[in-house]
C-alpha cells in the first residue's frame, strides 16, 4: 500500500476527483487507531489484495489494463470509505462509480438504479447512517456471509457476487445470486462442510483456517474453479453438481493459495518464469512454477478421492475411481519429469520429493482395469498432442533425418525428445479423448453415440491395426492434422511417435517437400523405431505412400 501510494503520488495530475490521495490516507489512519482489526480486515479482502496489485501495476506503467488510471486508483477512497463505514467513523469520501455501482469491500454494493454515465459519487457516513450521492436512486445489497458448521468445525466465508474485482481479474459488474441460486450454493457449502468433516478431517481443519471467501461464477463460464496469488483464501467456482464435487474444488484450490504464501517465504525455484514445461493437466506450456502449484494442488486432490472412493453412492462410483487413477497418473507424470529440473533449489527438490511420497500412499493398485487404461490413454494423447503442437524439433536433426530415409539409411541419430518449445494457441479436447472419458464414466450414454465409424471408433473396439490405417489415411489427406498424429502415436505403440511424434511429422513433411509424395507415417515412425532398437512394425517400401 505505501509502495502504491508513493507511485500514485507522482500523477496525481491524472487522478481527477481521486487526487487526494493524502486524504484517504489519513481517513484510513485515523480508523487504524480506533479500530485497527476493522482495518486489517478490509486490507485482507481478497478484492482490495486483487485491486491493489493491479493499481501498483498502473501506477508504475507495468499494466496493459484498458481501465481508466483515475478509475483505478481512485478505489483507494472506496477503500479509506469501507473502513470508515465499518468503525462508525464519520466520513464524506468521493468514490468511484464502476459497473454502475459503489462497491465498498467487506461493506456491499450501492447500485445505480436505471442508467446513469456517472463515474463518481460521494459516500457520506454518520451517526444517522450512510448514503451514496448520485443523481437518481439506488439499490444496497449488503455484502453476505455464511457460516457452516458439522462436528465441532467451523468455516466461515464471504460469499462475494458484487465486488468489481471479485474474479481476481479487471473490473466486472454485480451479479447478485437469486433467492434460489443463494439457496442452491448454502446447500452445497453446507453438504460439502459435513462431508469434509466427516471423512477429511485434514483438508476441513486447512479450509476452517485459510478460507475466506467463496465466489460464485456463472454457470456457462469455462472457468470450474481458480484462485490467485494476490487474494489468499478466495476461491470463484462454478456450481457444481453434488457436495462431492464442491468439496474437491475446495480442497484443490485452497492448495494455490497456500503454495503462494509459501512462494512469498522461500525460494523454489530459480526458473525464469518461460512458460516451457509440460504439464499434463494443461494444454498449454507451464512455468516452473506452475509445475510446482499443480502437483501440490493435484496431489490433494489424488488424496481426496482415494478417501472418497468407497464412500460415494454407487452411481458416482465410477467417477470415482476415475478421478483417482487419472489424477494420480497426471501427478506421477509430472513428478517423473521434474526429477530433472535444473531450476529447482533444494527447497524445490525437498517440495517434489514429498509431493511423491504423499502420491505413492494414494497408489490405486485395485483399480478396475478399463478405467487404468483409460487413464493411461488419456495422458498418452494429451502428452502427443500437446508436443505436437507446442514443441519444434531441432532443424539440423529434421534435415539430416529427411537425407537419410530418403537415401535408404538409417537415423543417423541425434536426440529425438528434444525440441524447442513454442506456445501456440491450439487447446481444446479431441473427439478421442471425450469419447475415451464418455466411455468409461457413462458407458450407456456411449453406447448411444452416432456414426460410429473412423479410426477413434475402431480404437475403442480395440481394432488397433483398422486405427492405424484410419489415422494415416488421415495424416495422408490432412499432414497437419494433430488430432489424427495423436491417434496414431496412440494405436500404432511406437516409441519414437510416443516420445517425439512432431520429429516424426515434421520428417514427413520435409520428404513430402523434397520429393512430392509424402511417406507412409507407419512406416516412418518403423524406422525411427528400429534406429532407437526398439523394434518396428511391418512395413512396406518406405518410399512409398500409403
């Protein structure tokens, strides 16, 4: 706060009606002194953390934002106002308008009722109460709160639908939940709060202490749940469809917030923060430090459900187990590939080791063998998907490849799973991939899906070589089909497409530059197999296309 104001201070010449910055201040000190938890409690609002990282940002010109300086920063009197508000004490503060309301952190929303361009009013406080001066009327909505309660514990949040920085990001309006939506989100809270305490005692004792806040996303956002490094203790969801879901998200996200508490303390670390890892929970390129966030965020997670599997109705068993052995293989994964890491300290090391130790008491060794397939299916595609799309081999391998095939010789060598890593903006899940978690989640609802042809057909029926023939004719007519090389590095079991398949693809498409007629990718990905002695697969002439 005092590194904001200290930055603000040197344009308040851009700050407008918010220029009195000394002003707020003292307003904000004077309250300090009379009442200091009042004080501590709205700096520590997850909004007033969010809105002070963006306007620090502002300030010293580090922000891309669109939204306006004055606006901005101008949230500070909203703040000394909230405060002043909360302690009794008397004040008359100009404020920003934003969304159309006055929003006052840890206080509630004045709303402008109709549509007025205002973008400032004054919030008047005294012993005859508070009132916002803007022309018209408006609507207050206090900020609401909830407390669950099972078995001796208590949690006690702020279910926030009004605050403009509520989503951890810019400013958005109020969207305050209806009566049956309020109702529908308690039930939950409620349901996930009994359940916690009954069988994670662990997890509700964390949530008990560190939550804070909960905030209600719209349903047909794609967000299911996040946090953020600068609102420790907030959580935004979406609804869930049962207490079991809920209190996962609960105990996944709350993980965020404590690894970056433990970030601002010690160092794990010492990556550049390039986005170049693999992450088999993401589609795209991670940090190092997201790395270190998803494996103990996922690793609870892999711990909640191997508690929950055989206490969940028998309907949701199979969701159950899913969720267990998918999590579980994404977290070994990405502990396997961060055994390596140069860029972790020993602190970093010590934080991964024992990310594995608490994986390895979760091993799901009963699991039922179609839902351990799918799990280890799943990560497969992911992983040549994603490599398919972000990772660029080395062009003097390409080149010397290319030579060599079309020369009858050998892979002359060099590293295949090597490459340089090139965020692109290809996500999404693949048909195969919704068709493999349809199947083993809800086998009568797959049972009913059309056209049942095509190579991801024939692989689910476990025609493996009718697959493979599939996918190359795919490949054949659409070389930069990724969903169509992730299906073929899936059926055809070979190791170099396992471990370098845009190697693979990006040889084909220098032999198909260099001669016209691309190479048959069975037989290709055979080739790179044998050089590796690691076998191959039948082949035909590999001058030949398919």
């Amino acid at each position: 706060m005092r590194a904001f104001l200290e930055a603000a201070s040197r344009v308040v010449d851009r700050l407008g009606p918010f220029a009195d910055l000394d002003g707020a201040w003292t307003l904000l000190s004077e309250v300090e002194r009379v009442a200091p938890d009042v004080v501590e409690d709205v700096l520590m609002h997850h909004s007033v953390g969010v809105w002070l990282s963006r306007a620090l940002r502002q300030v010293v010109g580090t922000a891309g934002d669109a939204t306006p300086l004055w606006s901005e920063v101008g949230w500070f009197h909203a703040v000394a106002a909230a405060a002043a508000v909360r302690s009794g004490r008397p004040c008359a503060v100009t404020v920003p308008v934003v969304h159309g309301a006055v929003t006052l952190p840890t206080v509630g929303a004045y709303r402008l009722v109709g549509r007025f361009p205002v973008g400032q009013a004054r919030v008047v406080s005294s012993a005859a109460g508070t009132v916002v001066e803007v022309p018209g009327s408006v609507r207050w909505q206090p900020v609401r709160r909830h407390r669950s309660s099972a078995r001796g514990h208590t949690v006690e949040v702020v279910v926030d639908d009004l605050g403009p920085y509520r989503e951890f990001g810019g400013p958005v309006p109020p969207d305050p939940l209806g009566d049956a939506e309020w109702d529908e989100w308690l039930k939950y809270l409620d349901e996930a709060w009994e359940l916690l305490t009954a069988w994670h005692p662990g997890a509700a004792e964390e949530l008990s202490a560190g939550l804070s806040t909960v905030v209600p996303l719209d349903a047909r956002r794609a967000v299911f749940a996040a946090s953020s490094s600068a609102a420790f203790g907030a959580i935004a969801l979406s609804p869930k469809r049962s207490a079991t879901e809920f209190g996962e998200a609960l105990v996944h996200e709350l993980q965020h917030s404590k690894v970056n508490a433990l970030l601002d303390l010690v160092e794990l670390h010492t990556s550049d923060g390039a986005p170049r890892h693999y992450a088999p929970w993401r589609d795209d390129p991670r940090p190092v430090e997201g790395l270190l966030h998803g494996v103990y965020a996922f690793v609870s997670v892999v711990e909640y459900w191997h508690a929950q599997r055989g206490l969940v109705p028998p309907e949701l068993a199979r969701r159950a187990e899913f969720a267990l052995a998918y999590r579980a293989r994404q977290v070994g994964l990405a502990v396997d590939g961060m055994r390596g890491l140069v860029d972790l300290t020993d602190l970093g090391r010590e934080f991964v080791a024992a990310v594995a130790v608490r994986l390895a008491a979760c091993d799901p060794v009963d699991m039922p063998p179609e839902v351990a397939e799918a799990a280890e299916d799943l990560t497969a595609e992911h992983a040549s998907t994603w490599r398919l799309r972000h990772v660029r081999p080395d062009p003097r391998v390409v080149g010397d490849a290319v030579a060599a095939w079309l020369d009858g010789g050998p892979f002359p060598g060099g590293t295949p799973g090597r490459g340089t890593v090139v965020p692109t903006a290809g996500t999404g899940e693949s048909l195969l991939a919704a068709l493999l978690k349809l199947r083993v989640l809800d086998p009568r609802e797959f049972d009913r899906v059309p056209r049942r042809g095509g190579p991801d057909f024939a692989y689910l029926r476990g025609a493996r070589e009718a697959a493979v023939e599939g996918y190359a004719a795919r490949v054949r007519a659409t070389p930069h089909d990724v969903t169509a090389w992730a299906g073929l590095c899936l059926s055809l079991r070979s190791d170099a497409l396992r471990r370098a398949p845009e190697l693979v693809r990006a040889v084909h498409r220098g032999v198909a530059v260099r001669t016209g007629v691309p190479p048959s990718p069975v037989d290709l990905a055979a080739w790179f197999d044998r050089a590796a002695g690691t076998g191959g697969h039948p082949s035909h002439s590999h001058a030949s296309p398919l």
